[in-house]
C-alpha cells in the first residue's frame, strides 16, 4: 500500500493529541464512580466511568484492596441496569478487579440469572465471568448449566463454556473430568470454534490416557475437521501418538498418510502445522520429509512474512539434523539474505551456513559481510554462533572463518556480541589445533583496544593456560604487559596472574617474568601489588633460577574443588569461632538445593533467536566434581567415559530413576538419579540392589545409599563393579529400588517417626560396547588414517541383512560403536545406493581409533558393510571387529 | 508443544510505544508490570521501524514470537511462546485488527480508538479468552461487540444491514487507498 506515512507537524502534536483521558486522575474517577449508586441509573454516563476505571486499570494504575472493594460494590448494583451496552462492561470490569470469595458471593445470583437468560450474550458473557471468579463450592452449584451451555446449539454460548472449562480444569479438574460426554457431542458440532474448542478440552482432559488420545484421533483424522484451528490440533494430538507408538512399530508409520494429506489444506496454518508436525517426527526418514520440505519451499516466496518466517524457521530446525533434505531450497534461501525482515535475514544465514558444503563457505561469508553492517547486535550473535559451529564443521576452513571473526571482532559493538566472538574464537582455538596461534594473536589484539573488563581479564586468563604452551610463548609476554601499564586494576591484576603463569610454566621466559614482576610492585591498587609480591615469593624470584615446583603451581594455578557455596558457609563459621581455618576441612559435597530455591528461577533461559538450544553444562565435569567428592569412589580415578543417561522407570510413575555408567579401567559405576514425585513421602536410606547374574565378567565391589531422598529434590546413589581391567566386558544388570518410606504431612512438612521398608522394580540396564569408547573428532580425517600405520589395519566385510534403508543400516553402526561421525559423513543422501563413513573414537585405555565404513546395497533392502578400522593398537582393532561380528 | 494454541498477550500501543491497551494472559511470563512495560518497551524499539503496514510482520524476542501490524498511529502485537504456530498468531491478530478497523469505521488512529477504548477492550474480551483464541473472524467478532452498543429498540434486519453498510465502505476505502 502506498499510503504515506503522514508525519504531523510538532504544533499538531502539542494540541490535536487530544485525549478523552487527558489529566486524568484515579481519585477524581474513584469519585465519580459513585453515580453507580444514583437510584435513577444513567446508562451512558456509567459505561463512560467503567471505560475510564478500565483506563486506568490498563495503564498500569493499582486499585488498594479498599479502593477495589469499594469499586467492585458499586459496581455490582449496575445489574438493575437493563442496558445491554452496560451489562456487557460490566461483566469486563467484574473480571479486571477479580474479587475475592467472599465477594464473589454477591454477584453471583446475578450472574446464574444472566446464565438463565433468553439473551444469548448474556448467557455466554455470564458463564465467563462466573467460571473466571468462581470457585470449587460454587462451581458445583454451577455444573448442570455448564454442561447444558456445552451442548446449546448457540455456538458463542458452547465456545464460552468450553474455554472456560479449559481454564477450570487447571483448579478443579474433577469435576470437570465429569463432562466429557457433553464435550465429546460438541466435538462433533457444526460450528467451526465449538469443535476447536471441545477439542482442546477433550484432549486435555484425556491427556494423561494414551489409549484415549489415540482412539480420539484415529476417529477424527477418518472424520471431517471443519475448523483449520480444530485441524491444527489434531496435528498435534496426532504427532503425539506417533511419537508415543514410534518405538514398537516397524515399517510405515501409522497416522503419516494423515499427516501428509494436511499438507494439501487449504488453509495455510493447516498446512504449515502438518509440515512442520512431520520435520520433528522421530527419526524422520528423507522419503517422509521430502512433501513437506516442497511446501515450506513454496513459503519461502509467500508475499507474507509470517509465512516466510515460519518457513525459514522450521528449515533453519530441520537442517541441524538433515542438512541435506534442505538444500533444495537453498537457491531460494540465499534470496531471502536481501529480505526486509531482518529476522527472515538472519533465520535464512544461518540455515544456509548449515546447509552449505566445504565449497560454498568463501562465497557465503562474502554475502555475510555485506550483511553484517546493517544489522542489530542480538542477529550478529546468531550468526557468530553459525559460524562457529560451522568452523567446527570444516576446520580445513578454519583460516577464512577465523579471519572473518577477528574483522568483525575489530568492529564497533556491544558487550554481548563482542563476548560471542571471543567465545566464538576461545572454542576454535580449543577443538582446532591449527588455528590455535593465529587466535590467540587475534585475541591479544583485541585486548589492546577492549573496553569491556570482563572480557580482558577471561582472555588474560586463557593467555595463561594457552599461551604458554605454543612454540613462541614470548611474544605474547609484550601484549600481556601492556596491560599492566594501561588498564584498570581488575584487568592489571589478571594481567599479573598470567605473567605468573608464563613465568612458572615456561623456564627460559623466568628471568624476564621475574623483572616484570618486580615492576609491579609498585603498582597503586593493593591487590595488584598483592599478587606479584606472592607470585614472586612462591615462584622463587629472588633471583635464583629453580625448577618450579609441582605443588607451588598446583597451589597458584590449580582448580579449587570445593564448591563455593560450601566455602562460604565454612568461612562465615571461622568468622564467628575462635578456631584456625581449614580448607581441608570444608566439605566437597554438593548439597542438594532445598525445594524452594529451585523453584523460584523457574523461567526458562530465553535462547534469542533461532540459537540452538544452550549446550548443557559439561556434564563430563559435573561428574567428575561429583565422583571425585565421594572419597569411595575418588580412590577408582578418573572415569574414561560417562555414558547419557538411560531412564529405567516409565514417565509419571512414583519414583523416577535413570541411570549413568561411568566406565573406568578396571571399574564400572552405576550413578542412579533418583526422584521422588511424591510430596506425601520422604525416602530414606535409598540404594539399588543390582542382580549381576547376567554379567559374569562383573564382581560387586560396593553400594552407597542415599541417607535420604525428599520429594522432588533428585538425589544418587551408587553401585560399583569390578571388571578385568581393560576389557570392554557387557552384560545385562537387573536393578531394584530399596528404601524406607515415611509419611509426610503435607502442612508441616514433616516426616513421621516410623517409616515401612519398601523396594520398587527397575528396568534392566546394559553394558555395552559402545560405553567402551569415547566420541572424539578429528579434524582432518585422512590425515590421521595416513598418519597410522599400514599394519595396524584390519578390513573385513560384513552382510547386514534386510534393513529399511541405507540411512538407517548406517545408524545403527554408528550407534553400536559409539564413536563420533566425521566431517558429516552421518547424514546419506536420498537415493543413494552407496554410502561412505567415516568414524573416529578413543578407545578404552586410551586408543585412538578410526574406522571407515563402506556401505552398499546388495539386493533390494540387503546391505553390506565393508569395514577397515585402523588404531594404535592391533588387538583394538580386532576388537572393533568383533563388536560389529556379535552386534 | 502446548496442546492448545496459547496467546500470551495483545498488545496496541501508540506511536511512541505508549499503552492504547494491553491484555496480557500469562502472569507466568511476566509478573510485575515493571516487566510488562518493560517488555513492551523492547517490543516497540525493535520493530517501530519496521514497515508492517501492508502485510503483517514477525520477529522473536527473547524467545517469544511476535506478530504486528500497524496503521496510522496505532501499532498491533500479537505474542505466542517459543514454538507456536506462528500463522495462527498472524490469524488472531487480523481478526483483531479487522475488527477494530470495523468497529471504528475504518478510522483507525489512535485518538479515535481511546474515544472508542470501551469497543477496543470488548473487543480484545471477544477476541481472547486466558490466551485461548475465542474468535478469529473479524466480521463476527465486530458484529458481537457492536450489537452491544446499537440501541436495542433498532429491528434486528436493520443492524445487520447498517453494519454491513459499515464493512463495504471500509472495503471500498481500504482498496481505493491501495
């Protein structure tokens, strides 16, 4: 539309904003408000101060528990009113000040007088408010008029029952679990919103019954939906009984014909629900993904940029996992860079760098450029996080990616953005050992004109424990006392700790170290001066050169394995006692959080725009601060690998227990993490008594309980097992909960004296090979088959069998050997009858190995395998070979 | 995924990002009307330049999705959670929209809509019940709030027929403005 954007002139401004609510004031309103009380009504006037009260109320403004009970009286004698236009503001302004109970009481007559009414509005509008205020008592009073108004033939009137029943069913969901028959007519209605509405409540109240859901949907998807909003929720119920059933069933999947047909509604919100419904299925083949990936495409050049967005959204999902089924649209993806929408814009970017191949990356990062100018800070983090993973991705490409990070580093912006390239470049420098110089230099550069603290003292830090350990670690050494002369105290001090640490891990550089140091000793700040002064005692700086010792550094430069919670806590006792502090005596277990904090920060991590979700803390560290706390389990070392978690009980059930292998030399630890759902309950001396019968290579070695184990407030316990030291034993394991449960009372929160010995079924948990070997990467995946000797390999060739599809014949030999894919070699193109991959892991005891995996297909659906495995050790690779011959 | 398709707030705002009226249905998001304001605030700054004027437009913010629309002096949002469907948000808003475009005969602006605040926020209550969509038509949801105010004495086949006088007009500007 070419409509000009009229731009008024100031004076205009000034005057012609007239208000109607101009210099209004809650006092003078709360006055006027009286003339509800005049005995001749004036209908006009009363609406007018209701709109000014709802003003208010919008605006921001509070109403004192006074004002509010005053208000809401006054307001109720408006029922004498018979003006429609009144009653209907009203019924508003009764649901802005939602009154207490014992208000509620005195409009209530009024309202099941309006629910009786001939007036359909009326009786929708009453039924409204009343379920908003109502409570459990009164609802009951209320219930038979309910479930007729569900089944009135005046759609408004079912539509206001039916919403407010998906509200009530939250507070009071027994009764109206008591409707269902009358919900399950509306179902059926004719009126588009009352079938869009009984559904809801019919799903919701029928959710927790999986045998109902599907019997629901397995009638409607044959049925006729008229509502698109109706349709779109039956995507959704229907995607949830195949994720539900996906497990057991072999071939096609049931309900995706269903699911396909939506694709060709006509109302596009149906369209784009089935389409998106079918990307996120579990393990989506490319046959099932292709029809809706061609609608999104067709989005992609809507004129609409809803439609747009909505597209390049789901692709944007769609490509972490199947890169490949999304290139297709690629052509049309890279004219989106240029689209008004910069959301669009960076959705599109970032879709395309997970898209595109080795090939295309230089191109891209061309586009990039030009784009990163004109757009918001919040988009740049985006796109930095894309091009960090997509350096990960082709770390041959690390120099064009890394360059590109260090420009737009050097570029004005905020403090987020900025923390996201330095992240960004610390993470390269990390996995990437060839970009490591050239970072750490981009980096150095970079404190040299950085305004932010934060980021100097992280980067000082990382110079630290980096810098020493390249090939010229002085050259650095200028960059880091540059710091000391020009930055603020924070940074000077940081700056001084990694001059400490070049000094002590680098003995050539000691001697310079030592006379920087000594400069600083006449630095102004206190903590400065603080830290060379014990730097230069402790590393020996009276100008005798010695080897630094081992505990000194552990001493300076170590991790404090306590957590800080628990130091605090030790700290403010010492401040209180006469007694000397112990860091020794500090203890290193984690306390478990009481109930209440947890739940307060309840709000999700907002993850910005189209982030991948945020990586879960390194769980590996979690466990290791959590095994090396328990002095039982401190003394087996450190353990190779921590499996994923495996759940052995069933969603919703009392106890929830899942299970983490921790695999060591010559041990292997269960770690159960249990939860109590019961807030009647609290479990005491909790421990897993495990059946090894099925394990013959295991010996039990010990079991520690958990002394007590609140509702809701997870807690572990472990089991420990003895194997031959490094031999990657499997077995099955049986496992039983046992523990001692007390009744809880639910106001005091406290337990009873006496509790009842009690034990609870778990699944099996297996030890397999996979748990033997750790997923690591290589960057370079030729460069390190060559790097290995001929002799050290073993080829052999194997029949798969009858498998769905290449893709998935490939998965499963992924997964049974647990090693990491390389350079994207995971994902099979569609089609194909041959398939190349290419596998990378370290091995119990510490083997590297690497495995290239020829697929192809024999017959129709046969597969075969030709694999090679190379590793530093021979008997390893026999005994990969052994794990595909018995798997 | 929520089962029910959730609305958590409806948001028109002025020119410079000040309240016509808001309705927000999820307290969970956000609490106090310190983040309310604040999270119209960051609303507004992020897509008043924008130019959502022919078609209606979408971005995220702090992982909500949001729809918006604007005209003359008056800027329309509609928010869902992370993973809503985004074009049954866009949905909600032009039945919204239409209809106050109904309601106020076309006149969209921002001292019409408080002259007529009293049909903006029956409009919003027709639109939107607890976040669940009520209504999405916008000639039956103007038609609901309007029948309110039309003297009750006016027959019944000359209300209907006044408002669809109302519709045609506001069709034929709409398109001759184009």
């Amino acid at each position: 539309m070419a409509q000009p954007l009229v731009k008024k002139d100031d004076d205009r401004d000034d005057e012609a904003e007239y208000s109607p609510f101009m210099g209004i004031e809650k006092g003078a309103v709360l006055q006027e408000a009286r003339v509800f009380n005049d005995p001749q009504l004036d209908p006009r006037r009363c609406s007018q101060v209701i709109t000014k009260l709802l003003y208010l109320l919008n605006q921001g403004e509070t109403f004192t528990k006074v004002e509010a009970t005053e208000v809401f009286f006054a307001v109720t004698k408006l029922f004498q009113s018979r003006d429609v236009g009144l009653r209907r503001m009203l019924y508003l302004m009764i649901k802005e000040l939602s009154p207490s109970a014992d208000e509620v009481i005195i409009v209530t007559s009024s309202l099941m007088k309006d629910m009786n009414s001939k007036t359909d509005m009326y009786r929708a509008n009453a039924i409204r408010v009343l379920c908003r205020i109502t409570d459990g008592v009164l609802l009951t009073q209320i219930e038979r008029y309910l479930k007729q108004a569900i089944v009135d033939k005046n759609p408004v009137v079912a539509s206001a029952a039916l919403v407010s029943g998906i509200h009530l069913l939250q507070t009071n969901p027994e009764v109206v679990k008591r409707w269902s028959n009358e919900v399950q007519e509306a179902v059926q209605s004719r009126a588009a919103l009352v079938q869009f509405h009984a559904l809801a409540l019919l799903h919701q109240i029928r959710q927790n019954d999986r045998l109902a859901v599907s019997k629901l949907v397995t009638s409607l998807t044959r049925g006729t939906v008229r509502s698109p909003l109706a349709q779109c929720l039956l995507i959704r119920y229907t995607s949830q009984v195949i994720r539900e059933s996906a497990s057991n069933s072999q071939g096609d999947r049931p309900f995706y014909d269903f699911l396909e047909g939506c694709l060709r509604h006509k109302a596009e919100m149906v369209i784009f629900e089935a389409a998106r419904a079918i990307t996120e299925l579990s393990g989506v083949t490319s046959r099932e993904l292709t029809p809706a990936i061609t609608v999104l495409q067709l989005f992609l050049s809507s004129s609409k940029p809803v439609l747009r967005f909505a597209a390049v959204r789901t692709l944007n999902k769609v490509a972490m996992t199947h890169p490949m089924a999304v290139t297709n649209c690629n052509i049309d993806m890279e004219s989106l860079i240029s689209d008004q929408n910069r959301s669009i814009a960076t959705l599109a970017i970032t879709t395309l760098l997970k898209t595109g191949n080795e090939s295309s990356v230089d191109r891209l990062m061309k586009q990039i450029t030009n784009f990163m100018s004109d757009i918001a800070d919040e988009f740049k983090i985006v796109v930095v996080e894309a091009i960090r993973s997509l350096c990960l991705k082709f770390p041959l490409k690390y120099r064009a990616l890394m360059n590109f990070l260090s420009n737009i580093l050097r570029e004005e912006g905020g403090f987020e953005y900025k923390k996201a390239i330095v992240d960004s470049i610390v993470i390269l420098i990390r996995d990437i050992p060839d970009a490591k110089e050239s970072g750490l230099l981009h980096l150095c550069e970079f404190i040299e004109d950085c305004e932010f603290t934060y980021l100097s003292t992280q980067i000082l830090h990382f110079l630290g424990i980096e810098g020493p350990k390249t090939s010229d670690p002085s050259k650095y050494i200028r960059y880091i006392y540059n710091r000391v002369h020009l930055e603020n105290a924070t940074v000077r001090a940081a700056a001084v700790s990694t001059l400490a640490k070049f000094g002590a891990m680098v003995d050539s550089l000691k001697p310079r170290v030592f006379v920087l140091l000594r400069r600083c000793l006449f630095d102004s700040d206190d903590e400065v001066r603080d830290r060379a002064t014990l730097y230069l005692n402790t590393l020996g700086g009276d100008g005798e050169v010695v080897e630094t010792d081992k505990d000194v550094k552990e001493f300076l430069f170590g991790a404090l394995e306590i957590p800080l919670v628990n130091l605090e806590t030790s700290l403010r006792n010492y401040v209180a006692s006469e007694e000397a502090f112990d860091i020794n005596s500090v203890p290193k277990e984690v306390k478990s959080q009481p109930l209440a904090e947890k739940k307060a920060p309840g709000k999700k991590q907002p993850t910005g725009l189209g982030a991948p979700p945020a990586a879960p803390p390194s769980t590996v560290d979690a466990y290791e601060k959590l095994l090396s706390s328990i002095p039982e389990l401190a003394s087996l070392g450190k353990p190779f690998k921590s499996s994923a978690p495996t759940e052995l009980t069933e969603a919703e059930t009392e106890y929830a227990v899942n299970v983490v292998k921790h695999i060591y030399d010559r041990h292997v630890v269960f770690q159960y993490n249990c939860t109590n759902t019961i807030p009647e309950q609290l479990l005491e001396e909790v421990s897993v008594v495990v059946d090894s019968s099925d394990a013959e290579e295991f010996s039990f070695v010990l079991s520690k309980p958990l002394r007590s184990l609140p509702y809701d407030s997870p807690g572990q316990t472990f089991v420990v097992f003895e194997k031959p030291e490094g031999v990657p034993a499997v077995g099955k394991f049986s496992n039983t909960l046992k523990f001692i449960v007390k009744e809880v009372d639910p106001n005091t929160g406290e337990a009873d004296e006496d509790g009842v010995d009690d034990e609870y079924q778990l699944e099996e948990l297996e030890v397999v090979s996979a748990d033997y070997m750790q997923k690591v990467g290589v960057s370079n995946f030729r460069n390190a088959w060559e790097s290995l000797d001929a002799d050290l390999e073993r080829v052999d060739e194997y029949g798969l069998g009858p498998r769905e599809s290449l893709a998935e014949a490939v998965n499963a030999v992924i997964s049974l050997l647990g090693m990491q894919p390389c350079e994207g070699t995971e994902v099979v193109a569609s089609n194909s009858r041959s398939h190349t991959c290419l596998l990378s892991g370290v091995f119990i005891g510490n083997v590297r190995v690497l495995a290239r995996l020829q697929f192809g297909l024999t017959g129709p659906k046969e597969v075969a395998m030709k694999l090679a495995v190379k590793s530093e050790d021979i008997a390893v690779s026999d005994a990969i070979h052994e794990i595909v011959a018995s798997g | 995924m929520q089962a029910c398709p959730q609305v958590k707030n409806i948001l028109v705002l002025d020119s410079e990002g000040k309240r016509v009226a808001v309705k927000y249905y999820s307290d969970e998001d956000w609490p106090t009307s310190g983040a309310k304001e604040a999270f119209e605030k960051t609303v507004f700054t992020k897509t008043h330049k924008t130019n959502a004027r022919t078609e209606a437009e979408v971005t995220m913010i702090d992982s909500y999705v949001i729809v918006y629309k604007f005209v003359e002096d008056l800027h329309f949002f509609v928010t869902g959670g992370e993973d809503q469907n985004e074009v049954i948000l866009a949905s909600v808003l032009q039945g919204f929209f239409d209809a106050v475009g109904i309601l106020l005969r076309g006149n969209v602006e921002k001292s019409e809509a408080l002259e007529n605040l009293d049909l903006i926020l029956l409009c919003l209550d027709e639109t939107i019940d607890g976040g669940v969509p009520l209504q999405t038509d916008a000639a039956v949801l103007a038609n609901k709030v309007a029948s309110h105010n039309i003297d009750s004495g006016a027959p019944l086949s000359e209300q209907t027929l006044a408002q669809a006088l109302v519709t045609a007009r506001e069709h034929l500007t709409r398109s001759l403005l184009k």
